[in-house]
C-alpha cells in the first residue's frame, strides 16, 4: 500500500539517497532540507521539496501546511536531519552545543509536534540516531555534542512510544554506526566506513515501511562494527 512519508536532511547522504530510492515506488515523499537544489534536480515525480530549516517555526508551519492541503495525512516520518561537530571537549563553544541539540533533538521535536495531528494508529516515527548514543558503545574523543544529542533522541524516543502507545503512532529509533557520507568526511577526513549511504539508505527504507508491525520504543543499534 502506497505511503505517505517525510524525510528530513535529504539534501545529501544517507537522506538524498533514501528519496533516489523512492522514485517510482508509488509512494509519495516529501523531502526536506535546508537546501532543497539538490533533490530537485532528481526531477523525481512523486517527490515534493522545498528548502526547509527544522529549527525555524515559520518553516515547520509550511510543512503542516503543505500536508493540510495536499496529502491530509502522512503514514512516516523519518528523522534523519543531523550536525556533527568534532572538536575537542575544552574547544567545544556554547553555541556548537546548541547548534547540535537545536537540529538533532530540538527540530526533530518541533517537526514531529507537528506532523503528529496527520498521523493515525499504524503511523511510524523513525527518528535516527548514533552508536555514540547508545549506552556501552565506543564514545570517540571530540563527539561531546553531537553523541550526547544523539543519546537525547533516544531517550525521547522510548519516552514518545509510551505515551503513544494506545493510540498510535509507533515510534522507534535507528543508532546508525559509521556510513560514508560527506558529513563523516568532513569530521574525519580519510576515514572509510564500512556502509555506503545508499546501503543504509535502503535499510532505513525497508524499516520505515515494514518495522512498527514488529517494533515500538525500541532502539536497534545497526552497526557491523565492535563495539
């Protein structure tokens, strides 16, 4: 059955390639991101975008907008905005903390408020997070901020699945190990992860669609690496 799905931070990685994924699958997607150029040159048909900033009301009241007028509800919603920052603990500023909290917890919470109304009992939130955010996974020296948001979304993920669990919808979230992206290139440049963004990109896909019958409030950590 065809869905109705919102990705966030699809304007490159793990999240442009969920919505090259999608094309002709007889879903409709919305993307979303900051820069929206990116996926519209994909030129795909049943993919709608427009530049999006998740910490910016004005910008979260266009999506509720846009569902409103030309879908009335959405059946997922995958998370998947995120901003890394590696720098050691004593170089960390104030502001790199919030930048972190205000994209990978704050817009997800902003974004999800609002979308929640669209959804019935069989919907599902896929928010993505870190193995840096899991209890007893490896934390690598210059992650403070963006590991300990990431262990934020958990939390609140497991929080919203209780809440929710009488009347839907299910909420469950991803604790990705390393994928090769441009983000990951960026805060550690040379190093070569095991996933291609494409391959977590279907995983991701497959789990939004099919997870909720089998998960609720769960965290699955995926990751080939140990710890």
């Amino acid at each position: 059955m065809a869905k109705n799905i919102i990705i966030t931070g699809t304007s490159r990685g793990i999240g442009y390639q969920m919505v090259a994924l999608l094309e002709d699958s007889g879903h409709k997607v919305l993307a979303l991101s900051r820069d929206a150029a990116p996926i519209s040159g994909l030129d795909i048909s049943n993919c709608t975008c427009f530049s999006c900033d998740i910490t910016e009301s004005k910008d979260i009241k266009k999506v509720s907008a846009f569902v409103k007028e030309h879908w009335g509800h959405v059946d997922i919603l995958i998370n998947n905005s995120g901003y890394l920052v590696s720098k050691p603990f004593n170089k960390l500023k104030y502001e790199d903390f919030k930048t972190s909290y205000d994209v990978n917890v704050f817009g997800a919470v902003s974004l999800t408020q609002a979308i929640l109304p669209f959804m019935k009992k069989d919907g599902h939130v896929v928010n993505i997070s870190s193995m840096g955010g899991v209890r007893g996974s490896a934390k690598f020296p210059g992650l403070a901020a963006y590991s300990s948001s990431k262990g934020a979304i958990i939390t609140l993920t497991e929080v919203l699945a209780e809440e929710y669990k009488e009347t839907g919808p299910q909420f469950n979230v991803l604790a990705l190990g390393s994928v090769q992206t441009e983000m990951l290139e960026e805060a550690f440049p040379g190093y070569k992860a095991p996933l291609s963004a494409k391959e977590m990109a279907k995983y991701i896909i497959d789990f939004s669609i099919k997870g909720n019958k089998f998960y609720n409030g769960k965290v699955l950590e995926v990751s080939s690496s140990t710890p």
